[in-house]
C-alpha cells in the first residue's frame, strides 16, 4: 500500500468514526465548500513555492495539497484505484501533443 492509499485510508477512518478535535473531520462536517476552498488555498501555496524555488518548501505545500484532494476523493467516493486506472489509461496514449495544445491553447 501506497502513502497516499494509507493515507485515504486514515480519512475514510475519520469520516466512519468522527474523532473529536479531528482537522479531518472538520473539514468533513463543513463540506464540499470548504474542501474545495483548502484544494484551492493549498494548490496556490503550492505555485509560490513552486516560484520560489525552495525545494523544501515545495514538498511541504504539495503534501498539503495531497492531503486536501485525499479529503476530496472521499467527499466523492473516488478511490486511489479510480485515479490509478485513469493514470494508467493515459500512459497508453501518446502523440497527443497536438490535440493538448488545441484545447488548452495557453500552455
């Protein structure tokens, strides 16, 4: 098992069995809103770090954000093994670069 799948699994724990004073839990009990808010604030620290160059400082912002998406797929029932099939699909495909660029015409 993965950090990230042991991880989930600790959130699927806490949302079973709320603990009290649980961060996890509290981001559970305000909902969807709020754990979209913290993906949001945490993929931004994650950018100014990213800018900054300070690797360390990366690692800390982008477990942040981990942690935060982990929260998320549980909110929405989307398990590690839904992201890991999707991963494996796209690493089936390849030269698709020009079919990227067309719809994200900005990167």
């Amino acid at each position: 098992m993965s950090a990230f799948e042991a991880l989930y699994q600790v959130i699927l724990e806490r949302r079973a069995q709320p603990r009290e004073g649980s961060y996890t839990n509290y981001l559970f009990e305000k909902g969807l809103d709020k754990i979209l808010k913290k993906c949001g604030e945490e993929c931004a620290e994650t950018i100014i770090a990213a800018k900054n160059g300070e690797r360390s400082e990366v690692i800390l912002e982008l477990s942040d954000l981990a942690f935060h998406v982990a929260v998320l797929m549980a909110e929405l029932n989307i398990h590690p093994e839904d992201i890991a099939a999707e991963l494996a699909k796209r690493s089936q495909k390849s030269g698709n670069l020009k079919q990227f660029h067309a719809v994200d015409k900005n990167s």
